[in-house]
C-alpha cells in the first residue's frame, strides 16, 4: 500500500522531501536538519531520519496527508524545482575512478516522463567531450558513453548533466572524474579492519603510512570509496536498492592512540575507552587518500593498491580501491536468487549481530554498483561459515557450492563474464568454536577442543576448489601465522601487509599479464600408487622447482590440537598417519607408506591443520597449496607426463634419495647420503654433518656423490675443449709454416697461389659467368713471378656498370707490377677516364705488363 512507500532524503540533494512510512508521516527541510538532529536520535534512536518531525500517528491523519501529497506534487513542480529535478545516482560522486577500456554506463533518477537529458564527460579540452542521451521513464533514466581513448586515462575529467535543450544550464556536475582500474573488495571483517589496526604495536608506522598516502594522494593515483555499512543500517530484506543508502559519511578519524572524539554512527572504534587503536570508516565518499582517510580505511585494500603503484604494475594509471564489506556474515547474505536455485538450503543462516537475511548485503551493497565495470574482485570471506556440514548454510561442502554460484551470478549481473576474482584464503588462526570463534589465542594453556579441528581445513579446501572456474585465484595465507596478541583475536591478523602484497602479484599476473609474477605456489595435479610407493603430481607454474623445507615446525606455545605437525598423510584402510618418507623428485614428492603398504592407500592430504607445517614450497618461496586428493591405481600421461616423474627416482637403484624415514628414523650407516624432506612432527636435526638439510630458500643442496660426478664431468669437459682449441690452432698455422718452409728452401720457385671465386651480386646470380685461369708473365723488380689472374669468359659485359657488388672489384693479393700512372695517362692523353684496356695488345713486345690498377679477372672498372 501508498503508505508504506519511502521517499527519502537523497545523498546531495537539498530541499523539502515527504516520507511515509507506516504510522510516521515526516516532513523534511533542509535547513531543518541539524537543528533538528539531537531531539530526532533522542526520540527515534533505532532509526535514523535526519531533522524529521513527527506530525501524525493516525493512520488517517497518514492516509489523507499522503494523497494531498500526491495531488499537489505535478502543479508545483515548476515552482520547487528539486520534485523532479534529474540527478545521477549516488554511485557517480566526484573523484571517484571509472574502469578504463570499457563502456561507461551512466544513469540516475528524477525528471518528468519524456524528458530527454544529456550526459556530458568532458576533459575541458577542444574536441574531448564525450556525450550521450537519455529519456526518462518512470523517475529514472540510463545511457551508455562510448569507450573512451586512451590518451585521457588518469586526467581529470568533468562529468555533466543537463537537459538535452541548447543554453540549458547543468544540472549536476562531478569535478576531477578521472579513467584507471577499479578493484572490488568484499567479504568480512579481515576487509573492515583499518589501516591502523595493522600498526596497533608500532605507532612510529601508522605515520610514516600516512605520509605515504598523503603522498599519493597528491598525485591522484589512488583514490578510495567505501559503500555504506553499519551507519545504523539493518538491511533485513533482500530486496535490490537502486543505489546506496542515503547515510552521511563517517567522520575524519583523529590519529589513532589518542582520545575518542570526532566520530559519528558510521565509525567503529576499537581498542580501550579514551585511548583507541583504530577506528573504522563504513561509509565514504570518492575521495584521495589523505592521511585522514586512510586511517579507517581497509587495510587490505590500501597496501593492495599501495603496492601496484610503488611496484609499477602500471604506469600512469589511477588505481580506485572500493570496499563493500560486513563483519561476521553468512556467505548467504552475499548470494543471490539464482546462487541459490544452485545450492538450495532450507530455513535462513544463523542469526548473528550482522545481517543475516539471505540476499540482504547482494540487494543493498551490491546490486546498487550493477552497471559499473571492474578490473578485479577480491573475495575475503569463510569464518562465518565455517562449521558441521549438517547445519544449513554452513560448512566446506556447502562453501564449496555457494562460493561458485556467487562468482558466476555476480559476473552475470555486472556483464562481465571473465571478471577475475581473489579469493583471499581463510588465515591460520585457532578454530576453536567455528564460526564462534573470536578472542581465542593459539598460545592459550588449554582448549576447549578434544581432538584436532577439521572444519577450518575443509573451508580452505572449499576456496581451494573455486579456481576450477576460469579467472579464480586463490591467495594463499596458511603460511602467515603469528602470536601477536591483536585487539581482534587470532582470526583478525595483523599481518594484512603481507597480504596486500601478494594480491598486487596475483593482479599482475591475472589482469596486467606479467607472466613473471609469481602468486602461488606448487598445486597438485594427481596421485597414484607408482612401485610400492604414493606419487604426487604438482603444477609448478613459473615458480621454479620444488623445495622442502626440513626446518619448518610448530611453534612451541601453540597447542597441538590446533598444529598437529603433520606435513603429508596418508588414508589407509580408514585412518590418516604420516608418510614415513618424502622425496622430491622434479615435479613429484614421492610418499612411502609404513611396510610398504601403499596399495592400501584410500586418500593423500597436505597441511591439513589450523595451523599448518608448510614443508613444500617452491624456488620463489610460496608454499605449496594444501590438499586432499583420492590415489588412482594408474596414472594419466596426460596429467602428468613421464619428465615430471621423474623416473631416475623411483629407480630400484635409488638409495641415494633425499628422504627421511619416519619421526624416529635411526641415522643413515652412509655419511654420503642426504636428508631433504621432513622427519614428521618431532624431526631432529641430523648427527651426520656430511647430511646436507634442504631450507625454506632452496631446494636440497647436492650430496657428496653428485658433487663428485659433477665435478669429474666439468673437468672432462674442460679438457676436450683445450684439446679441441690446440688442434685448430695447429690445424691452421701449420700450412703457414709449411709454405714458409719450401719457399726457404726453394728460393726460385714460388708456390702458385690459387684464389677463390669473387663474391656474386644478386644481377650475376641470374647470368652466371665460367672462369678459367690466364697465365699472364710479369715482371717485378726483384724477379719473375708468374701470377694467376681470373679470367671471366662471359663476353656480355667487358666493363662493370658500376651496380656489381664490393666483391667483384677485389684484386688478387699478390705483389703486382708497378705501374707509372703519368706514364700511362701519356699514351693515352685524348681520353677523359680511365678506359678498359687488353693486356695483349698493349705490350707492344715488351716484357712488361702494363695493368691498370683497377683492372681484375679481364674486367676493368670505370
């Protein structure tokens, strides 16, 4: 019915608006409204309706002052310009980023039925004004601006609104719209949490990172948006808002460490009374990061875009970081209609203090940004829904399905089918009460659990399985565990630097294609039972080789329910034990059961713990991915071909392996044999110190036998290459002294020199010419020699054109006759140039040959 509609104020709107909502009929002025503020959050202090004054309770009353509302609304329009006055959605605000490379789409609400409007992007330049047009229909509008050039990414940019009419006046304007790459993120509270949280133990950092975003922001390379949340808000409907709640902006946080004043709704303190840590934004316009800004903003989101500006991922190109994001909520919350037609589940996900109403924050955080374009989404979520998989919504098997229905809805809804998407992995913390679980410390003397926690492994197992979808990556965080006693608990790390880092590589990988950046670590392909023994396939990627690394253990404080110290198990007949041995192998780890018992091996898993003993890792240092993988009796060569077995491992002559036999494994008798992989939980350092210990920084080092044999073979290779230099050096200055020795013992012979065919042009490849030898006497000014000159017999052409190449005009390299060239130019007075001449009959019966010394092989050259 008409009197539960809502009308409400409108982020940077002015004026007189009307709402009704059930029994309260409110009539609101803008001037009204700070001076109405404090008796409103007195008297309604569950809602929040800025300056509202309370006329009428009746639903009479309600009724007749709404239709009189209605009534009057077309007659006065023309004079209160604000009742159908067309404006952008609250989604458009200035500063804010729009995704490069796309369509812009623009839309809005307000104006009359028919009214045609003009959306104007302007970069205040001749000629660089883009528009379009739009109609409006039913108090809204919507149109599309065509993909802009290249040359006006990170310029600022001016975005209009008027009617399509000439002379007609703007109606909004958005200042310092600039082109670039925006990024999603979403989830829970590992997003909210603040910059100033991660530097809760070190103040000194807080401000050197402030500087930092002042700095940046400067040059407006990173902006920052925050999609209202908390701020009083509910959201208990899942019904889709055409644009974000009309909330105002959280106030500046003050620098953290001081006194709580300043903050409004939409800022969530922590840390003591009078004396706070962090404090957290939840709503916030486009802005540059400022030193105030980025004190509540998402701390992973910041060092996120902070390091692909310092790490140049791009250049030149704004980064818009916006976050979207609720604490302690259901991944149900988050879904929409057609993810659940996918993973059906009866009744509604557990109630808890955050929305929980399934499609709640879909409808009202994410559906309002449907029609803007995005480089990337990173998903930080799961803790909410870690638990039994027999309660609804809940679980790694329900994860698992949920998580994959919402990738694929959400690419559908914003038209972008290859849209990548992080998915962050859930972080090492202490899982003591699932999704309870909140101040609980890893070190605590006891817990509350028996046996050790399954059902934070399967959550990761379920994140795991999402990059079977294309464009899913998976950021690894199991390897990032402290001790820090953070105001959040275990579950809210401090270690969101770290983090950061690592999505800017993935994103250099997955949208700005560098294929030298290295994000994840080995993944596993197939296991198979391989001689007695349980072989594992991984995909390295570009990451280099595998490593283990022998020295990885539990923490001591941490209790074992939560680090078991279990690096790789094995299912048999029912029951998970430890591999009694590990060996790299290329691009398999070989697992050996106890008793050589791998037929009877169901299944194979890796760090399957809360806190999990990272072993494997590759040359780059990221650790392998954990698993939990069936064992195939037969092996695909497809999936893993017979070089990444590397066979020379599982040879019956392999007693030189990098292995280690069990936690209680007696010392090798051999000095020379090598351990690189892990001993099981309580592996001791080895009492051979000729046993080289393969490290987090590389993989094993070489025995003494190989370095033997590596040695012997550069040695050999060494030599060959010597011999071989001695022999062409011989090879070549031994015809030279030959010859040297016949002519001293030969004086008056001399050897004939016999000179090989001129290079050819590509004119005499088409017409080849035969040679043959002339034996032409001369005489020198010591004694006769007898020189061999070319001799062409091609009749064609009895001078060069000029067009031969360099190789055709070379002279025998022999002493030739002197020639006068005075006296030569005598004889021969009445001619310009230097012509072509017979050797024959210019010797008039003299001995001596007149040569022109430009003259080779019968030709001469002009």
């Amino acid at each position: 019915p008409f009197w539960h509609l809502r009308a409400v104020p409108r982020m940077g709107t002015g004026g007189r608006t009307f709402v009704v909502g059930g029994r309260r009929c409110r009539w609101l002025h803008w001037q009204q409204r700070w001076q109405h503020q404090q008796q409103q959050r007195q008297q309604e202090p569950h809602q929040h309706r800025r300056g509202a004054v309370v006329l009428s309770q009746s639903w009479l009353r309600c009724g007749v002052v709404a239709i009189l509302y209605a009534m009057l609304l077309q007659p006065v329009g023309s004079v209160i310009p604000w009742a159908t006055q067309p404006r952008f959605s609250n989604v458009f605000q200035s500063h804010m980023v729009l995704q490069r490379g796309r369509p812009i789409e623009v839309w809005g609400f307000g104006g009359q039925g028919g009214d045609t409007l003009e959306v104007t992007l302007d970069a205040g330049m001749t000629g660089t004004a883009s528009w379009a047009q739009a109609i409006v229909g039913d108090g809204k509008w919507r149109t599309v601006l065509e993909e802009q050039p290249a040359t006006l990414v990170g310029k600022p940019l001016s975005l209009y609104l008027r009617y399509a009419k000439k002379g007609t006046k703007a109606l909004q304007n958005l200042t310092d719209v600039v082109l670039g790459d925006v990024y999603l993120f979403t989830g829970q509270s590992n997003v909210d949490l603040p910059v100033t949280y991660v530097h809760q133990f070190n103040p000194p950092d807080e401000v050197l990172e402030e500087r930092v975003a002042e700095q940046i922001g400067r040059s407006g390379l990173l902006r920052i948006m925050i999609v209202p949340a908390r701020c009083g808000l509910t959201y208990h409907n899942s019904v889709v808002a055409p644009e974000f709640a009309h909330v105002p902006e959280c106030s500046n946080c003050p620098p953290p460490f001081g006194p709580q004043t300043g903050t409004n709704k939409c800022n969530l303190l922590g840390g003591k009374a009078n004396n706070y840590s962090y404090c957290n934004c939840d709503s916030l316009r486009w802005a540059r990061t400022s030193p105030d800004n980025v004190r509540g903003f998402s701390a992973v989101a910041w060092f996120m875009g902070r390091a692909l500006i310092e790490g140049k991922a791009v250049v030149g190109v704004p980064i818009g970081l916006v976050r979207s994001s609720w604490g302690a909520t259901n991944i149900a919350v988050w879904s929409g209609p057609m993810a659940f037609a996918k993973c059906p589940q009866e009744g509604e996900p557990p109630s808890s203090f955050a929305p929980y109403v399934r499609s709640a924050l879909y409808a009202h955080m994410v559906m309002p940004l449907k029609g803007l374009q995005f480089s990337a989404v990173v998903w930080v979520h799961g803790a909410r829904n870690i638990g039994p998989a027999s309660d609804p919504y809940m679980g790694g098997v329900y994860y698992e399905c949920a998580l994959r229905a919402m990738i694929e809805e959400w690419r559908e809804k914003f038209r972008q089918p290859q849209l990548p998407f992080f998915i962050v992995e859930s972080p090492v913390y202490c899982c003591e009460l699932d999704f309870r679980t909140w101040h609980t410390w890893c070190d605590d003397k006891e817990s509350k659990l028996t046996k050790p926690d399954v059902h934070l492994p399967e959550m990761r197992l379920a994140q795991n399985k999402a990059e079977t979808l294309p464009g899913v990556y998976l950021v690894t965080t199991m390897d990032q565990g402290n001790l820090k006693k953070a105001m959040g608990g275990a579950i809210h790390s401090v270690g969101k630097k770290e983090l950061g880092i690592r999505l800017s590589v993935a994103a250099r990988s997955a949208v700005y294609n560098d294929s030298k950046a290295v994000w994840t670590g080995p993944r596993p392909k197939v296991a198979w039972i391989d001689g007695g023994k349980v072989s594992i396939c991984f995909d390295l990627g570009n990451g280099g080789e595998l490593a283990l690394n022998r020295s990885a253990s539990c923490p001591d404080k941490v209790l074992p329910v939560y680090c078991t110290g279990a690096g790789f198990e094995l299912q048999i007949d029912g029951a998970w034990v430890r591999a009694e041995s590990v060996t790299v192998c290329g691009h398999s780890v070989i697992l050996e059961a106890a008793k050589s018992s791998a037929v009877h091996v169901q299944r194979v898993r890796y760090a399957w713990a809360d806190w999990p003993v990272n072993t494997l890792m590759n040359h780059a240092g990221m650790p392998a991915r954990m698993f939990n993988l069936p064992v195939a009796e037969e092996i695909d060569t497809a999936l893993c071909p017979v070089r990444a077995r590397a066979p020379w491992c599982q040879s019956g002559n392999d007693k030189d392996e990098a292995s280690s036999h069990g936690p209680n494994a007696a010392a090798s008798k051999n000095p020379s044999r090598s351990q690189a992989s892990t001993n099981g939980f309580n592996a001791a350092a080895s009492t051979d110190p000729s046993r080289s210990q393969a490290s987090a920084d590389g993989p094993k080092e070489p025995t003494s036998t190989d370095g033997t044999l590596h040695a012997v073979l550069i040695s050999l290779l060494v030599i060959f290459l010597v011999t071989l230099s001695l022999i062409g050096i011989l090879w070549v200055f031994s015809r030279e002294l030959l010859k040297t020795l016949a002519t001293s013992i030969f004086p008056g012979k001399s050897v004939p020199q016999h000179y090989a065919l001129t290079p050819r042009s590509f004119k005499s490849d088409k017409t080849p010419s035969t040679v043959s030898y002339a034996n032409v006497k001369t005489t020198s000014y010591n004694n006769e020699q007898t020189v061999n000159l070319l001799k062409t017999s091609n009749t064609n052409s009895t001078c060069l054109t000029g067009n031969e190449d360099e190789g055709s005009r070379l002279m025998p390299l022999t002493s030739m006759p002197v020639v006068s060239e005075s006296r030569w130019r005598q004889n021969n007075n009445t001619r310009s140039s230097w012509p072509p001449r017979k050797s024959q009959e210019n010797n008039r019966g003299q001995n001596r040959v007149r040569v022109s010394p430009r003259q080779v092989g019968g030709h001469a050259n002009p």
